[in-house]
C-alpha cells in the first residue's frame, strides 16, 4: 500500500490579517469618498433650492420696482397698492431702508450672525409682492429646529384665499438707498441666506446684490 503525498498547505495567520487588513483599507476608502460624494450632491442640491428661493425674493423686489416707476410723480400723491411697497423696502424714516449692511458670512460658531440693532432684514411675500411684517429667523424656533435649506414658508389664508408668509428661515434682505439726494439715487438689495450645510459644522452662506436705480 504506497501512501501519496500532500504538498498543499493553508494560509499562516498573518496572511489571513494581512488581508483583512487590505479589505478593511479598501472598504474604508470607498465608504469616505462614497459619504463625501453625497455630502457635495447635498450641498449642491441645498444650493441649487436656495438659490431659487434668492431669485423669487430678486423677481419681487424687480416687480415691485417697475410698479414704482411706472406710478412715480415728483411731488404727486404718495404711491399707492404694489408700488408703496417700494416706500415700505426703502424708506429708512418709515421702512426698511439702513445706513449699512451686515457683515456677510459672518457666523456666531455653529450658528448664523446675529444682527445688530441697525440692521433692519426683511422678507418679501414674492406671491403676493409685498413686504412681509415677520422679522427672518435665524436661529431654531423653542423645541423645534430649523429646515436643511433657507427658504420661506407659505400657507393659504383660509379667509382670503391669498398666499401669506408663515416663516422665512434663514433668508433675508436688506436694503441699503445711496447717500446722493441729487438726481438719480439707487438702492442695494443685499439678498442673503444661511443654512446648516450637509457635512459642514460651520453654516453655509449664499448671497447676492440688486441694484435698482430710482427718480428723485
């Protein structure tokens, strides 16, 4: 009876760690450039929303510029309907108009900026085309947290059947007029947003400016 020989033989236990070690590697790897790849698609769609939500705020104050040009009368009657809403974004004596703008970008740790007592942000009813009373909020209501994008948030009064502003979070304008009485004037609209960004601790910021020029 002749007896056969077996040249095989298994794996030493490095080699079975040294393999999992390079599976542990590669799994690791694909999972944070995977969990990065999401993060900027997020973001990316967090700013594409936001940016819509910009523009509508622009579209309206554009709206209701033309209404106050159109209806302008140098030492007529006050503007009446979509164009006193001109007088209500600008007027620093009666409306929203200020000397100076925030500091932009500026964030309070994991928060967005607080403002000071000479900024004067508001909102606009883009449905509507009017100045809304609410004051932007910027940081989470009592036991509640804000939403993953700045937006405004509407709601259908069941009385009228208009469109009303419920909340605008983390959006927000202020208007600055030119210092020039003579002639011509203008009036910046700084159009800002600040949001909790997908993987980010620090806040996320959009913004843009719209200058319109107005008679006087």
């Amino acid at each position: 009876m002749t007896r056969q020989s077996n040249s095989q033989r298994g794996d030493t236990l490095i080699e079975v760690m040294f393999a999992f070690a390079i599976f542990a590697l590669v799994a690791v790897s694909s999972l944070t450039i995977m969990n990065r790849g999401i993060a900027t698609a997020q973001q990316s769609l967090e700013i594409t929303l936001v940016r819509a939500q910009m523009d509508a705020q622009a579209e309206a104050i554009r709206y209701i510029h033309q209404a106050y040009i159109a209806a302008y009368q140098k030492g007529g009657p006050a503007p009446t309907g979509t164009a006193a809403e001109w007088i209500k974004m600008t007027s620093k004596a009666t409306g929203k108009g200020a000397d100076v703008a925030s500091r932009f970008g500026q964030t309070n740790g994991t928060r967005c900026a607080v403002f000071s007592s000479q900024q004067k942000p508001f909102i606009l009813n883009a449905r509507m085309a009017k100045v809304e009373s609410a004051r932007p909020l910027l940081s989470p209501p009592a036991n509640q947290s804000l939403p993953p994008f700045s937006q405004v948030v509407y709601r259908v009064d069941p009385a009228t059947g208009l469109p009303s502003v419920t909340n605008a979070y983390g959006i927000w304008i202020e208007a600055i007029p030119s210092v020039n009485i003579q002639g011509t004037g203008f009036v910046d609209f700084h159009i800002r947003s600040c949001w909790s960004g997908a993987g980010s601790a620090r806040p996320s910021t959009l913004g843009t400016i719209v200058r319109l020029y107005e008679p006087r």
